[in-house]
C-alpha cells in the first residue's frame, strides 16, 4: 500500500507540474475571457459554441439577432479547399526559401468583407446593393456568391476578427516588454487564445452540420485563397527574374494553402537566400495590400520534396 500511494502522489505531483509547464490556467483563463464562454465549456465542448458567443456579442452590439443555433441533422456538403501546387520533386542543395502568408483565411475574410450580414441571396433585386459607382459588391470570382462591400456595410465576422487580430498583436507587444514571468505567461496565453479564436472562424462557417453553417463564406475564402497562390508565384516569378535585372531566376518549386516554396537557383548562398525573403515578403504584401500580410518565414538547405504534402528539409 504505501508503494502505491508513493506513485500516486508521484503521478500527481507530475500532473501539476505539467500544469504549470503548459500554463493550462492562464490559457483557459484567456480564452474564456476572449470568447466569453464559461471555463467548463472550454472542456467539454467544441471550437463553434466558442465562435457563436463571440458573433454573439458583436451581433447584440450592432443591433442583429441571430438566428438560434442549428442541432445537426442537415445534409453534408463539400466544397474545394485550398490550393495546392504541383511540386517539382527533387532534392535541391542550395537554400529554399519559404514564404507565409499571415493569418490568410480571416485576413481574406476581411478584405472581402465575407460574413452571413453581407451575403447577398441569390436572385437578390437590383434593389438589394445602392446605386453607386460599382463597389457596392463583390462577386467571388468562379463562384457567384456576391457579398456587399464595406462601403456598404461592415460585416459582423470581419469586425470580430479585426478586434481579434488588433487584440492579439497588442498581447504580443506587450508580451515583449513584460519583465515578470507570470506577467508574460498571461499574455503568451492571452495571444494564443486570440490567435485559435480568429483561426476558428473559418472552419466555423464550413460545418455543414455546425451551429451556423454557411459554405457560401468558406467556399469564398478558399476560392479567394487558391486565387493568391497562384498570383503569388506569378507575382515573385516575374519579378525576381533575369528580364528584371536581377542575377537569378526565382522559381517557386510548391505551394499549399497559405505557403510557398522558392529557389533561386544551385548557386543561391544562404545569406543571398535571406535577402530574397524579406524582400519577396514585402513585395508579395504590397501586391495584396492590408489586412493581408505574407510573412518570411524560414529557410531549408538542402530540402527534398517528394512529393503534395510530403518534404523534408
């Protein structure tokens, strides 16, 4: 008996240190706060009720009433996802430089003001959207779906998501000048609850059995999506390119979702390799513009790509 309460106390002890480690508290803490759900919700259920609390409170705040959340029972439905770029499998020794964009899918989702406020019914009147000089919607290319610009009227996600994007970038502002250990645990859990909340959103709109469903907003979002990457590699590989002046032809060798893979080249340095991403970022985010931002992220030397989904570097 006492051999066995001996490791009990030791498999508690080792709980709580785990506790402390991960800083569960101060995440939990956070992201109730942030979503303004109570903590046991946070165990026992999903990303949506989360999601549905926070266009909650902003639909009350607007004057909207949403409608009451669905239980399930409607019928599956899909839609195309992200794009995904043909590799051009090799092993590559010299450096590859990886390019990120930011929070891509609610960065789009502001830009393009998507949200069930600004969804324009099929067959809506001429009616529905003012007179104008033409910007008073948005057709999403390929799709049909029309949502009305911000000009017109700011949709509840995009402001939810601002709120959540400005909220968690002053978090981790602050994180950085924070000189008390605690201090900065709170915040490294406060910006991480913001940054899963606004993450959150899109797949939120995209259960077909959810508690909100709206696919006409994710299908936009990722449509929107594979339109960027592709521009993307335009953008970079027409820039960065010998008709250009520069001394090397960039080439993006893949690409998934929200990321891009580029080499110069076999006689591409690593210092040349981290000149070429900074100034492929900022280029890539003067294209698109704000709330869009791509982001330098790392570089691999050497990298295999075998293949969708499958590289090592």
């Amino acid at each position: 008996p006492a051999r066995l309460a001996a490791l009990a106390l030791r498999d508690a002890e080792l709980c709580l240190r785990l506790f402390g480690k991960l800083q569960v508290l101060f995440r939990y803490v956070e992201m109730a706060r942030v979503t303004g759900v109570p903590m046991e919700y946070l165990l026992v259920r999903g990303q949506s009720v989360k999601v549905f609390s926070m266009l909650l409170r902003k639909a009350r705040e607007h004057g909207f009433v949403l409608p009451p959340p669905a239980r399930g029972g409607g019928a599956e439905e899909s839609y195309e996802g992200g794009a995904v770029l043909e590799p051009l499998a090799g092993f590559y020794d010299e450096a590859v430089v990886t390019l990120d964009f930011a929070s891509l899918y609610p960065s789009i989702m502001q830009r393009h003001n998507l949200c069930y406020s600004t969804l324009l019914p099929p067959g809506s009147p001429p009616g529905a959207v003012p007179p104008g000089d033409g910007t008073g919607c948005e057709e999403v290319p390929g799709l049909g779906h029309r949502f009305v610009t911000a000009r017109v009227r700011r949709g509840l996600v995009p402001m939810v998501l601002e709120e959540l994007l400005a909220a968690r970038a002053a978090a981790k502002r602050e994180m950085k000048m924070a000189q008390d250990e605690q201090a900065r645990a709170v915040l490294d859990g406060r910006q991480l609850a913001l940054k899963v909340s606004a993450n959150s959103v899109y797949g939120f709109t995209g259960m077909s059995v959810g508690t909100l469903p709206c696919q006409a907003i994710a299908a936009s979002v990722t449509a929107y999506g594979r339109r960027m990457i592709e521009r993307t590699r335009r953008v970079v590989e027409e820039h960065f390119s010998r008709d250009r002046g520069c001394t090397e032809d960039a080439r993006v060798i893949y690409g998934d979702t929200d990321s891009v893979m580029v080499t110069l080249g076999p006689g591409c340095t690593r210092q040349r390799a981290f000149e070429f991403g900074k100034q492929a970022a900022e280029l890539v985010s003067r294209e698109f513009g704000a709330p869009v931002r791509m982001e330098f992220e790392k570089v691999y030397q050497p990298f295999l790509l075998m293949s969708k989904k499958r590289y090592a570097g």
